[in-house]
C-alpha cells in the first residue's frame, strides 16, 4: 500500500484536526495499533488510538475544544489518558511511554517515552504500527518490527523477547490465542514456545479478563483454532481444565470412543457456522463437558455416558461462578441447552410421539429452535450415511414440532388452570396438595388427554381432586 493509499484512509476530519491541533501544540502525534493493522487487513475499526509524545490528555482536550458541534470528552487522570467519544466512534488518547513491571502484577511502572518506546510496549508486530499524523510527516508508516510483513504472512509475533512480553503481561499469552483465531493467523514458533515456558504466569491474571478473551475465541469465525492452540500451549489446562479434561481415547477389548475434546470442537465450528448466537456457542462447548464424570466400560455396549447431559447441567454453575462468567440468564440459558440436547436426538431415533414433542416444545420455549440447531450441530460422524440419516430424521421432528405447536399452542403455554384458582376452589393453603393438582394438569395437556383449554382443564382438576379425597368448598 503505497503513501497516497494510507492517505486517504485518514481523510476523515477527526484526524485532519488531531493533525493541525498537534502542529500548533508542537508535538509528534501517530494513530497506531489496531486501526492501523485493520486498514491493511481491509477491516472496518471504530476504534481509534492516538498516542502523542507528550500529553495525551492535553492534546485530547485541545481537539475537543475545536470539534465543531461538540464531542463528549473523558479524561481517566490515574492512566494518563483522555477519550474522545462521537457517536459510536471512539478515539483513545495516551502520552507515549514506556513500561516496566514487578513480577506480582500486570500492572506497569510507567515513564514518559518517546514512539519507539510505545511500540516497544506493544503486544504483537502487527499492532505496533503507527502511522503519522503531523502535516510534514502526514500517512508515514513506522514500523520498525515489520508488522506489514507479519500481517502478510499472517504471522502473531512479539516485537521484543516474547518471554519477557509475557512474563511482563500474561493476558498477551491470552490475546495472542485470541488473534490467531479472530484473523486465523499461526502464531510464530519461537512466540509460541513462549507461551508454553510462561504459562503458570497467567494465574495473575483475573479471571474476568481470561473469559473476555475467551468470549472472544469463542465469536471468532472458527473458534476451534483458538482452544487448539490453548491446549497445544498447556493454558487450557489451568484456565478450564474440565474442556481440557475432554481429552484422550481410552480403548478397552478392542473398543474406544471418540475423542470429546475434538468433537466439542467440530460441534462447535457447527454451531458457529450457523450463528452468532456466543451463548448458544457456548453451549456446544459445555454440552458434553459431564463425559469424563459419567464415562463407564459396559462389555455388552462399550463405553457409555449415560446422564452425562443431567450432569453437565449441574456443573455448569459451579464453573460458571469459578471462571466469572454470568450468573444470570446466560448461564440458565446454557443450562437448558446442555439438559436438553440429548432429546431430540432421542426423538430422531424413536417413534415421533405427539407427547413427547408437547414436552419438549414446553421444557425448551422459545429456545426450540436453538436447542434443534445444537443438536443437528452435534452429530458429527464421519460416517456419511448416518449423518444423512440422522439430519433427514431431525427434518421429520422439526415438522411435527410445528405440527404440533400450531395445533396445541404449547410452546411457553401457562397452564389454563392456575395455582391460584386451584387454591380458591379448594380452599386450600400453599402446599403439596396444590401442587399435585397443578402438575396432573400440566401432564394431561402435554400427554393430549385434554386441549389447552380453560373449560377442559377445570373438569379435568375437579376430578383429579376428587380421586385425591379433595373436595371444591361451597360459596
């Protein structure tokens, strides 16, 4: 890309006035990392970092005086840095600096600096480019570690000694997974071999950085690629050991079962090939993350894992609150996923009942949809024949789900008949007899016995009571 090209890609205003309010302040300005890299990988960046040698937060506070029409400044004194934010565009300023660290922390001692210093800091080669925004020196690229070179060769390096880059931070170990998967980059073998040598270094890292970083593997294009090189490098091991734990074929009299760590993966790239949905994708992460607990040698079948679905849903929490992911919806939302992803799989292979459609269509609601694209996502055999099979099959369960729910209405249905009526009928408290009541209903309209009817159902609970002894009270 030659200097009339990167020209043009700083022919918005914003840097047209950085550029003249640097000149009049006469100072060095550059915009650098991540907006520079993602102009040569030809990817839209809304984010912008301006590192200036001086003060970023004066130079941040003299462009703003001259936006016209205004801009909303935030200045973070303890950093050293100011924000310029304008619709959903952000620029990032900082003084030039350089860095050195304690071996407890990730947190720098930080010094004025000048450019080459900055770019010394940087994480990888191809984020350490910085192009000039002073008038004399307008679109020059510095690049003094050959990042353009790196990004050609699609290659993840560190400028400096990568030890040190690690050891110094160890989220870069982290970050460098995460490129390589977001860009499918390799990350340099010298580079890598870091990795492995400082991996206990990332148990300074918090664990909310570690799952932003992961949440981001995991949106990638092909997220397996990231949690191979975790695995390969021995991070995954003490950031998620029970994926890690997934690992290996055992063989027993002639018998193994299929590596699970590798077919999370292939259902994974499944599922990521269909959405963008990141909890969805990380339930095919965790959808069979119970089989190590639940795997048994049986001579007649071979290996099984029976309830491994039960069981990796009451995991999930406890890893959920380990690794600082949600504890909210997001984490019930995988829940139901992994509890339920072996249902229609069963339903496949069985006799399609009206019944057992009716229970699934209530246990799963409005997450239907995304529990049948998981499971057609899970099935993964290489036999050609038996995937055809299986997948023509989920088309027969995908239609009597319709079917059913356009006859039955089921799908989050609220029983006709409520806790409430049944206490004010009855005369009864809150107790064990209300619920009984509730749950026969609630299994009488999912098994058809009866429509999804209000008038239906209130017979049907006057003589489900009765049976019990339970009288209507007179009024």
């Amino acid at each position: 890309m030659i200097q009339k090209d990167l020209k043009e890609y700083l022919s918005d205003h914003i840097f047209q006035l950085i550029s003249t309010v640097a000149d009049e302040r006469g100072v060095e300005a550059y915009v650098i990392g991540g907006y520079v890299r993602d102009i040569f990988l030809s990817r839209t960046s809304k984010d912008i970092d301006v590192v200036t040698v001086g003060s970023g937060i004066a130079l941040a506070e003299a462009v703003a005086k001259k936006w016209v029409g205004g801009v909303h400044l935030a200045v973070f004194k303890n950093f050293g840095t100011a924000q310029l934010k304008k619709g959903d565009s952000e620029i990032e300023f900082v003084g030039a600096r350089k860095e050195s660290y304690q071996p407890d922390s990730r947190k720098p001692t930080v010094e004025k600096g000048t450019l080459k210093d900055d770019q010394n800091r940087r994480d990888f080669t191809i984020n350490a480019m910085a192009l000039c925004l002073n008038k004399n020196r307008f679109a020059e690229l510095i690049d003094p570690f050959d990042g353009l070179k790196d990004l050609k060769a699609k290659i993840i390096r560190t400028p400096l000694n990568p030890d040190i880059t690690f050891s110094d931070d160890p989220l870069r170990m982290m970050r460098a997974v995460r490129f390589a998967a977001q860009l499918n980059f390799d990350i340099a073998p010298e580079t890598f071999e870091a990795l492995s040598r400082n991996k206990e270094r990332i148990e300074i890292i918090s664990k909310e950085r570690i799952v932003d970083e992961l949440n981001k593997i995991v949106a990638s294009p092909v997220p397996s690629k990231g949690f191979v090189l975790l695995e390969r490098c021995g991070l995954l091991a003490l950031i998620f050991p029970e994926l890690s734990d997934l690992k290996g074929v055992e063989v027993k009299d002639g018998k193994g079962h299929k590596d699970n760590f590798y077919h999370t993966l292939k259902v994974l790239d499944n599922v990521a090939g269909k959405t963008d949905n990141l909890w969805l994708r990380w339930s095919a992460v965790f959808h069979d993350i119970a089989k190590p607990q639940t795997k048994r040698w049986d001579p007649v079948q071979g290996w099984t894992f029976h309830n491994h679905n039960f069981v990796g849903e009451k995991m999930i929490s406890r890893i959920f609150k380990r690794m600082k992911f949600p504890q909210n919806d997001k984490m019930k939302y995988v829940q139901k996923m992994v509890l339920l992803h072996m249902r229609p799989i069963v339903l496949s292979e069985d006799e399609i009942t009206d019944s057992a459609v009716r229970r699934l269509l209530f246990d799963a609601g409005d997450d239907i949809d995304d529990l049948m694209l998981l499971c057609e996502a899970d099935i993964t055999s290489k036999n050609k024949e038996k995937v055809k099979r299986f997948l023509t099959n989920f088309q027969l369960v995908r239609r009597k789900l319709k079917e059913i729910e356009e006859k039955d209405r089921i799908r989050n249905f609220q029983p006709p008949v409520t806790g409430e009526e049944i206490m004010e009928v009855f005369g009864l408290p809150p107790s064990r007899e209300v619920g009984q009541i509730k749950t026969a209903i609630k299994d009488a309209l999912l098994d058809g016995e009866i429509p999804n009817e209000h008038e239906a159902a209130y017979r049907f609970m006057l003589g489900y009571a009765d049976k019990l002894g339970i009288k209507p009270v007179k009024k």
